[in-house]
C-alpha cells in the first residue's frame, strides 16, 4: 500500500473523548455524600428549552429544585452559580456568562429555589469550562469537604476545555458531579465527572432527574448512568460466582491504568448510540434571520383580464412559482390578503375592515400558502393603509429580525387610510419594516402612491405589467431577501485542505473539522485516509454551510443565492474496495447534516472521499472527523467472530460492555466460574429497542453449537441449563445489511 501523505496540523481535542467508549480510571477522590460546602452549577443556555417528557428541560429542573434542595442538611452550606444566562449573540460575551446567584449560606434553600424558578434559557454558548473555572475561585481556600453538582443539557461549545479545569478542581479535592439533562451531553459530561473524581448522573426523563439530583445532592434517590450503574470507578469491582448484583469487568490496559467501556445513550436520529457531533462553530441560528409577511391584493379590479388570464389568477400563479424559493430554516413566513372575502356586503364600510391574515407565522410554509392563495377570488376594496398597520403588528414580535413586507396590488388605496403615514407610525412603535411594493398593471396615479410607500418603507418598487413581468419582479424581490439574510448569517467555519487525487495519494487525516481549498467539478473526488486502530469507529459527519455553484452570464463559476450545495462522503475498505450503501449525503437546507462511519477491525484504518455525481461542491462543504474508542470489554480489543478464536471472557456474576454492527457482525466470549450442576441467566441489553441480535451458545472443546436463540430485539434474558464444561457465548448482528447499525451492550451473566 502506498504510504499516505500527512497533513501538518495541530491536532484537536475531541470534547466527547472521555466517554466515548473508553475511560482511564483514576483513583477516585473519596466519596462526599454530605459535604460541609455544596456548588450547584446551573445551564441556562437555549436548548433548555428543549423538551424533557411533556414538559421542557428548564421546567424540570425547577420541579427538581423544588422537590429536592429543601432535603439538603441544614449543616451544609449551599451556593448557586448559573451560566449562560445572558443571552449575548457575541461569542466572546456569551463565553463568559456566569455568575455567583446565590451565595454561600445555610438557610438559602428556598432563596435558590426561587431563583431558579425564575431563570429562562437564553444563552447561545455552554460555557462549561469556564463555569467550572469561576466555581474553583468559590471554592478555593475554605475548608472541608468541597463538591459541585454540575447540571446541563450539552457539552462545551467555547473554547475551554472541563476536563482539565474538572482535573484541577480534583487536584485541590473539590468533587464534580454531573448531572445530564437528556441524552444529548451525557459523553461530556460523563468525561467531566470522571475527570473530576464524581458521578455521573443521567437524567433522561423527569423521573430519573429528580432521583439524580437527590443522589449527588446526598439523598436516597436511586440514579444511574443509562439506567445502569452509576458511571464512575467506584462501581468497578470483583464479583463472586452466582452474585445476584453483577460487576463491571475492567482490564488493565497498556498503560498500566483500568480501561473500561463505558456505554452513551442511544441517538434514535441515527439509530446509532455513538453519533457525531455537529461541528460547533459556527452554530446555524437556532431562528429565522427575517421574518416575511406577503400581502396579495384580491380587490374587484383583480378580475379584470388581463391575456386569457384573470389578474387574480395571474397573480396566484407567480406566486406559486415563487414563493418556495423563500423555504429556508433562515426565512419565517406569513400570508395575509384583503378584499376577497364574497359573504359580506360589497361596500366601502363594510369590504374596507376584510383584511386577514390567512397563514401567520408558526405555520408559514410555503405550500400552506399556496393553498390559501388559491381559495381567493377578487372582490372587494383596497385597504392598503390597513393592511400595512395590521401586517406590522403581525411583526412587531419579530421586530428586531429583519421584519419585511412584500405587497402585490393593482390599485391604490380605496378606503381613506395613507399607506406612507401608517409606515412611518409603525416605526415610532419601533418596527421598522422594509416595505416592496410590486404594482401589477397599473395606471400613473396608483403607481404614483406605491411607488411612496416602497420608498417609505426603504424598500424596492416594481412595475409589472403581465405574468413574465410579475415573475421577474418577484424574482428580484425575493434576490433582495437573501441578500439581507447573507448580512445577517453568521461566518462560515473555513479549515481548507487538500486530500489527494486517488487512493493511492489519499492525504492522512486527524480528527477535526475541515473544509476543501477548491471547489470540485461535479463527479470529481478528493481523498483521505483515516489511520484508526483495532477497536477504533471512525465517524464522519457533514454539514451545509454553502450554496450551489452555478455559472454567471459571463461563464464565471460563483455562490448562488439561494439554490443549496450538495456533497458525498464514501466509505472504503483498508483493500481500497467502497463499501457500497455506506455513502452520506446532504442536500437541500443549510444546516443539513448526514453521517456515515466505519468499525475497524484489523487496525489497517480507512479511507473516504468527499465530492459529488449530481452538483458541483463548494469548497466551503463542512465535514468532521471524529475517532472512537469502541472495543469489547476494554479499548483495543475486539472479540473473535468465531467460537474458536476466542480470547475474552466473562465470569458467572459479572457485566461487561462491548460493541456490535458494521464491520464487527459477532462477538463470542469464553464463561469462566461456571456453577457445578446448575444453570445460568443470560441478560443482553442493547440501547436502541430496535436493534435485532442472536445468541448463541457453543461447546469449546468441540466447537459445536449447543442452542441458538433469534429474532431477539433490544433486550433479552435467556435462561441456560445444560451447559458445557467450556461454554462460549455467541452474540451476533442480525440486522439488515443495509441498515449500517452500530451500537454497544451490555451482557450480564449470573447464577440460577
């Protein structure tokens, strides 16, 4: 094989490394069940808002404060730190939002029970490591047993590092516990406490919050990690044959420290429990960047002909064609119309009050407005003025993301009001709406008084006499929207490199994130190798940050404005061979991503390509690297496939955690401490409900299979009698090969 070329670069630290699979046990702080000055560090940052059962993640911790801080022992004295509550948009601010909210006391239980009820997640950052930082200057110098409870639902997105500051809290005999408000942060946090000489405590589910926090807070809540044992090495120990409460098997590694597996939560999303992390930076916004409201004119002169056409059905027609290149996760929506309303009585006291808002904000897409659009008939008066006011009302919530109205009329006003007044008024409410105005077949004085209110509102003013016309003109509306999205969208994440021009060339990656340093011609590849070893899952992940590329009237290749990128990423064998259906591929909104990954087995490592065979890709295409300890048993391992190869072992009464899927189809294990003349219960659990495996067991001495149990999903207990003096247990991927699961188990063996 040719030798890689390598790519000089610094390397990254991976946030989910602690507990991706494999973890260095250290010698664990002693236990602080009561301690003499208690931390809880709270996260305020937006995804709080997420939800946690059938209520959102900051709703349940209030609950959980309410129910559990009131049961802390007097004699301890408690202090609140929150981050990420200020909301700032600017990175460098919202990297070092926290402060001391409640300070040190004994009698300020109920004090921190109101202060968090009153808390609302704001934060755009998770500020973790610098949270932990401004808590060990709390800490520092007083006396006693010290502990923080760190609760949160993400992990790190500034540029700390909370294990090294979680490390150093435990070099000064400060304990960290973590507490993981639903599954998204749990391999951060898991690092975090693990670092830090704690517990890690997931809180899933309502239910499994409030007994985490009764545990670290020294109650009799019964919490785990992933509804086992409690992450962390007190669990690890010896177990006795025929042992009703298993033990974690640990290994001494290489290097002289316990490695154990440790297992995240399953990822339903992906079907798979070890998902790439989306790059952190940039982040897309969470929310629109401009907020929209289309005013269409359905007046009695909208029935006029106009060609074989009704201007009304016109109308409706552009729209329809125009309206979906408004789709964006960056762009919200809304339709509103006046004068169609045929059930009331056609005067001006009566036509002039039918404006409407017929599609609002939360459920502005563009086929609900299509739909609507094409239920009108022309009818009535133009209230012009009117619906201006009431369509800047409509805005006024979104008042500081770029609110925006476009207006498509054939007349001016027809019910008293002024248009030009009414802007102007909505801007001393503080809207400052950018009005255009397109005039559809218009006579000079109505284009007179449109073209006012477009230069009211700062905005454009078209002239459309015919379907062509008013196509163009909507076309140079909606040009103008996405330029002002392109000022308010956040910078791209640029790391460009280039990978070789076939395998052979391929350039070796290290874990990170990376764009390309060219755009690639459609059906054009670049590729990588990934030098991962035995036992290591490599995952790739990518993500739109790009428009298409498309060939201006000149030839010149440039960034559309609003048609989206495509890219590819395939997976190939060591033997240079593409595994086939193993492919990620992104296409259609910005923020999109897709991941694929490889289970190395042999510790040859990998190779991929990025390009495309459909579009063009821009070189500003994301994608991220991410290398994951997934072994069985211990990092670096991997149980034969085959019975007779075997090497690991599991002894009656104990646990232990390996991985299954991809490249890695079965797993046996040898079953030491067998009971004389009794049986054994056989429990595998894997995290996702859906993923289908076989058991099988197997005489070692004669490497004949003895009983075969299928069609088994997500968990199983198995009942063996019967057994041979040297059993090995076979657990097998029963998965459909397209399908590309991964995920770890956990098998426990006890005595009957």
């Amino acid at each position: 094989m040719t030798t890689p070329k390598t790519v000089a670069s610094m390397p990254i630290k991976q946030k989910t490394i602690a507990l991706l699979l494999g973890l260095s046990l250290l010698s664990p702080v002693a236990a602080v069940e009561h301690p003499d000055h208690l931390l809880i560090l709270l996260d305020l940052s937006r995804s709080m808002a997420l939800p946690l059962d059938k209520i959102t993640r900051i709703k349940a911790a209030r609950q959980v404060f309410d129910e559990v801080i009131k049961k802390v022992p007097d004699n301890v004295v408690t202090g609140l730190r929150i981050f990420a509550h200020g909301g700032s948009k600017e990175s460098s601010i919202a990297c070092k939002e926290t402060k001391l909210a409640v300070a040190f006391g004994k009698n300020n239980k109920g004090q921190i029970s109101d202060l968090v009820n009153k808390q609302d997640p704001v934060g755009t950052k998770t500020p973790l490591a610098y949270a932990l930082e401004q808590a060990k200057a709390d800490l520092k110098g007083i006396p006693g047993n010290r502990k923080i409870i760190l609760l949160s639902d993400g992990e790190e997105n500034c540029d700390g590092n909370p294990e090294d500051i979680a490390q150093s809290l435990r070099d000064m005999n400060i304990v960290v516990d973590t507490i993981g408000i639903g599954d998204a942060g749990a391999a951060s946090l898991g690092g975090i406490a693990l670092a830090g000489g704690g517990k890690f405590y997931l809180g899933s589910n309502f239910q499994s919050l409030k007994e985490a926090l009764a545990a670290a807070m020294g109650g009799s809540g019964r919490a785990s990690a992933g509804g086992g044992t409690t992450t962390t090495p007190d669990n690890a120990g010896s177990g006795a044959a025929g042992s009703k409460t298993p033990t974690i098997k640990t290994t001494p590694g290489a290097n002289g420290n316990l490695i154990k597996i440790i297992p995240l939560p399953p990822d339903n999303k992906d079907q798979t429990i070890y998902e790439a992390q989306a790059p952190a930076a940039p982040p897309k916004p969470t929310e629109p960047v401009l907020n929209l409201e289309l005013i269409l004119d359905a007046s009695g002169s909208m029935a006029a002909k106009l060609g074989k056409l009704s201007k009304m059905q016109t109308a409706k027609k552009a729209l329809a064609e125009t309206v979906t290149a408004l789709d964006s996760e960056f762009i919200r929506l809304a339709f509103r119309a006046y004068g169609f309303d045929t059930t009331i009585e056609k005067t001006k006291q009566k036509s002039c009050k039918n404006t409407e808002l017929l599609v609002g904000f939360k459920n502005g897409k563009p086929d609900a407005i299509k739909a609507q659009a094409m239920k009108l008939s022309a009818y009535g008066y133009t209230p012009i003025a009117q619906s201006l006011r009431l369509a800047g009302l409509d805005l006024k919530p979104y008042k500081d993301q770029r609110p925006t109205i476009v207006l498509i009329s054939d007349g001016e006003e027809t019910c008293d009001g002024d248009p030009v007044a009414v802007i102007e008024e909505l801007r001393k409410l503080g809207i400052d709406v950018r009005v255009h105005v397109i005039g559809f077949d218009l006579d000079d004085k109505a284009r007179t008084q449109l073209q006012a209110v477009a230069k009211a509102g700062r905005g454009q003013y078209f002239d459309a006499s015919n379907y062509r016309g008013l196509i163009d003109s909507l076309k140079k509306v909606v040009d103008d929207i996405w330029e002002q999205i392109a000022i308010a969208e956040p910078q791209r994440f640029t790391r460009p490199i280039n990978g070789g021009d076939q395998l052979s060339s391929a350039v070796t990656l290290e874990p990170g994130r990376y764009t390309l340093k060219d755009n690639l011609a459609k059906g054009k590849k670049t590729y990588f190798f990934v030098p991962t070893k035995k036992g290591q899952r490599g995952v790739l992940r990518v993500q739109l940050q790009a428009r298409a590329l498309v060939k201006d009237r000149s030839g010149k290749i440039k960034e559309a404005k609003y048609a989206i990128d495509g890219m590819t990423i395939d997976i190939y064998r060591p033997d240079k061979k593409r595994i086939k259906g193993r492919s990620a591929r992104v296409g259609g909104k910005l923020g999109k991503t897709a991941f694929t990954h490889f289970m190395d087995i042999s510790g040859q490592g990998f190779y991929f390509t990025v390009g495309d065979n459909y579009n063009a890709v821009h070189r500003d295409a994301l994608f991220e690297l991410t290398i994951q300890e997934a072994g069985d048993v211990y990092n670096g391992q991997i149980a034969a496939d085959r019975p007779q190869d075997t090497t690991l072992s599991i002894a009656v009464g104990e646990s232990l955690y390996g991985h299954l899927g991809l490249e890695d189809r079965a797993d046996s294990y040898h079953i030491t401490r067998l009971p004389s003349g009794g049986g054994i219960e056989v429990e595998i659990k894997f995290p996702n409900p859906d993923y289908r495996f076989t058991v099988e067991l197997y005489d070692g001495d004669k490497n004949r299979r003895r009983q075969k149990f299928t069609k088994l999903k997500g968990n199983a207990s198995l009942s063996l009698k019967d057994l041979p003096a040297k059993a090995v247990i076979r657990v097998v991927d029963a998965n459909p090969g397209l399908y590309h699961l991964f995920s770890s188990y956990a098998l426990t063996i006890t005595a009957k």
